[in-house]
C-alpha cells in the first residue's frame, strides 16, 4: 500500500498542509471526549506521529486505539506543539488488530523480559533505536572500507579448517546421530564433503587469501563460536568485520584501526542524533560526551610487557592475579584504557603462547606482532597482528602446537608463492554496539540472540 516513511513526515516541514498515507502500530493512545489521540510508530524514526481523531469529523476509530494494532491512516500534516508536526485523521483503516493479552503493555519493560520475546521487543523504544544504530554503523563501515579501496569479499561460512585453533567450532553434518559406522574416518568420509566440516569462527585465513590478489579486502558477516560462555559479552553466532591489508606491518594496521573506529563513531553521532540521545538519557549518562572525547585524541600505544609493569605497580587488587605471560582480563584491560591512559590504547607485542599460530614472530622470540584496541568503558572490541610470512616459521609454530599441518594446504602455500608482509584484525560488530549505545548485555544489541543453551 502506498504511504510515507513517518521520518519523512518529521523530516520535510513543506509537508505541513499536505495531505499523507501513514502507516505503523500503535504505540499508545488515549481517549477524551472530544478527540482521541494515537501515538503511531514505523520503525523509520524513534519519534512517534500523532494522529488526532476529531470526534467531530465522523472518523471510525474505536477499534484503532488498542495498543499494537497497526493501522493505515490518510490525513492532513498540521504543526502541533513546539511545532511539531502531527496528522489530523481523515480516515484510519484497522491493518491488523491486536488482543488486550498484547505483551508490550507498560512503557517500560525489564530487558531481560523483553528477551523472552525477541520477535516483539524491536517495537519498544530501546530496540528500535538499538536496530537504527545497528544499521547506521554496518553502512558506514562499508562505506570507510570502500573509500580506503578495499575490495569487500564473502568469506565461507562452511570451512574445514579452525581459524582460531581452539576447537570451538560447531559441526556441519547431514548424518547426525548414527551407530553404523565403525570408527570416526568411516564416519566422516560418508558424510556430505566426505571429511569433517564446521561453521566457521572467522573469516581470517580466507581473507588472507583474498588480500594476496587484491592487496586490501575486508569481509563482513556472521562467524560461529560453540563457546560454554554464558556472559554479557558472548555470543555463539555473531557479526564479524575483518579487513585484510597485503604489503603491510603492524603499525599500518593500528592505523587503519584507529581511523575505521573514529569515522563510524563520527558518522553515528551525525547520523543518529535522537537515537544517541535516547541512549544517553536512559542507558548511560554522558555517553555522547564519552563518544566524542574517545575520536576527538589520538590512541595510546602500549606494549604487553609494559602494560604488565603497570599494572603490578597499581596497587589494585585484581581478581586475577597478573604475571607476565597471562592472558589480560577485562579488569585489567579496564584499568589500562580508564584509569592510566583515559582514553582508547592499543596495546602490542604479546607472549606467543597466549596468542594464535598465524601471528608473526618478533625478534625477541618470545612475543608476537599482536595488537588489541582497548577502550574505557568496555576493555578489548578490536584484536589484530601482522601475520606470519615466512613460511618455515609458521610450520614450525604448527607442529609445535600439534596441528594438522593437512587442513591448511592453501594457507601454508601463499607462503610460497610471492609472499609478501600484511596484517589485519577482527572487530566483533555486537561489542562494537554496546560500547556506542551504553547496552550493558550483547543479546540486547542483535536482533536474535544465540547463545549456549538458548536458540529461538
């Protein structure tokens, strides 16, 4: 049916006197003798129209004010309070009603409630604002990584192949339960790539791949972790994005990190200046302040080993104990970014064995050319490194991890054929959207949560 976006209505003020077609649910309404008014919502904007029914005019709407019907209204656009613009009602068409038993009663509703019912929950403020946000962020990292001329590439969600190493991946089968094999091998060469499949954990090794013929490509999509972490910051399916840049060393890297991170919190703050508002009133008081002095100073940079030394001499009582050679915790990442540099770091050059196989070796073999962004507030939402070129190097760092050196032929092999220096990192989107949005717990920042024991 033909009608305008209701941000357009708020949007273009030459409107005002015209005649328009609405759509959107209802939001809430309220009855008085004389006029009755409904507050309708698209999904276009945070803000609500108001349609106002004069009694007077003959209009049908008693069926149009139960809370969650959607409705089609045909109006004239008139400026009502603070001249804010408004829809007097010619005619309201009842799209599809809605029982009194609708779950999105009261004006505020707990998150964890609203969880129960992800398939209703993007008609509340919050989430409507959150998917907004969302949106507005995915199309400026787009459109940082093409005007930078990276290629942007579809990596497989199906590998063979554990990008991380960890053996946290979820099987891709069409067998499933069966007793008729007689071992494992049997097993897998009868199933439907005739060897072991999983969903893939990142897109990296693929994307290195890509970046050895394109020079800069970067892939954006779902990765999948069959991690028993059941914490605000763990996901099982989530969005990844990975830029790949060839002829490049770490510090090429942190450049191009920094700079992605400062234009999408820059066009966000442009683009969404009543979202980020909302958020800042009812989510996390000084966010946008927050925002602003994070893109407005250059990032620190640290080293591992310095950032150790720091944190021994703070005087804090850590719940996990620090030493040279663990694996930094968000408290301590926390305190790196908030309370010694207050603003965003990078911090470089971890001990090999915390990190992954296909990060480059330093000099001092005892570290690798890694690099994590932390930020206040949140601690790590980017991880990266130079990667591994020379080919003896990254098979002896297999082996001695005990990995199948058979699953990552073609990867072993861009070592041989023209290798050259590149790097890159991985930003996971979710973290990403609750640092911008003040959102305390990432199944509020996607739109269908999939986390260990829970899938809807």
């Amino acid at each position: 049916m033909k009608h305008i976006d209701i941000k357009e209505v708020f949007a273009d003020k030459a409107l005002v006197g015209t005649k328009v077609t609405v759509c959107g649910w209802v939001r809430t309404a309220r009855d008085s003798k004389n006029v009755a008014f409904i507050e309708l919502n698209d999904g276009t904007t945070l803000k609500h129209i108001q349609i106002v029914v004069d009694k007077a005019s003959g209009v049908a709407y008693e069926d149009a004010l139960k809370l969650g019907s959607s409705l089609k209204v045909e109006g004239t656009v008139v400026e009502g309070r603070n001249e804010i613009p408004e829809i007097n009602a010619e005619s309201i068409t009842v799209i599809g009603t809605c029982p009194a038993e609708y779950p999105l009663q009261k004006k505020r509703h707990t998150l964890e409630f609203l969880r129960t019912m992800p398939h209703l929950r993007g008609r509340t403020n919050t989430f409507n604002a959150v998917m907004r946000v969302r949106s507005v962020l995915a199309q400026a990292i787009h459109n940082y990584f093409k005007s930078k001329n990276f290629v942007y590439v579809n990596t497989p969600l199906i590998t063979g192949s554990d990008c991380e190493g960890a053996g946290e991946m979820f099987q891709v089968t069409t067998i499933g339960y069966n007793t008729e094999y007689k071992n494992e091998q049997e097993y897998y060469e009868n199933d439907f790539f005739g060897k072991k499949a999983g969903l893939s954990v990142s897109g990296q090794l693929e994307g290195e791949m890509a970046a050895m013929a394109m020079g800069k490509i970067y892939t954006f999509g779902p990765s999948f972790r069959a991690e028993n972490s059941n914490t605000p910051k763990h996901l099982a399916e989530f969005w990844h994005v990975e830029p790949e840049i060839a002829f490049a060393e770490l510090p090429e890297v942190i450049e191009t990190a920094e700079d992605m991170v400062k234009h999408v919190i820059r066009t966000l703050l442009d683009t969404c200046p009543n979202e980020m508002k909302f958020f800042d009133e009812h989510f996390e008081k000084g966010l946008i302040d927050r925002l602003e002095d994070l893109i407005s100073h250059d990032f620190g940079v640290v080293t591992y080993t310095e950032a150790i030394k720091l944190l021994k001499e703070s005087g804090e009582n850590f719940v996990y104990p620090v030493e040279w050679g663990c694996d930094l915790q968000t408290e301590h990442e926390r305190y790196i970014s908030e309370k010694v540099f207050k603003k965003a770091v990078f911090v470089t050059d971890y001990p090999k064995e915390i990190k992954s196989f296909y990060m480059k070796q330093n000099p001092d073999g005892k570290t690798v050319a890694a690099v994590d962004l932390l930020v206040p507030g949140v601690g790590e939402i980017i991880g990266g490194s130079e990667r591994e070129a020379d080919y003896d190097k990254l098979v002896a760092t297999m082996q001695e991890r005990g990995m199948n050196l058979d699953l990552y032929t073609d990867y072993l092999e861009l070592r041989k054929y023209g290798s050259v220096p590149h790097g890159g990192f991985g930003l996971g989107f979710e973290r990403l959207i609750m640092y911008v949005t003040g959102m305390q717990n990432i199944r509020d920042v996607i739109l269908f949560p999939r986390t260990v024991g829970s899938i809807r």
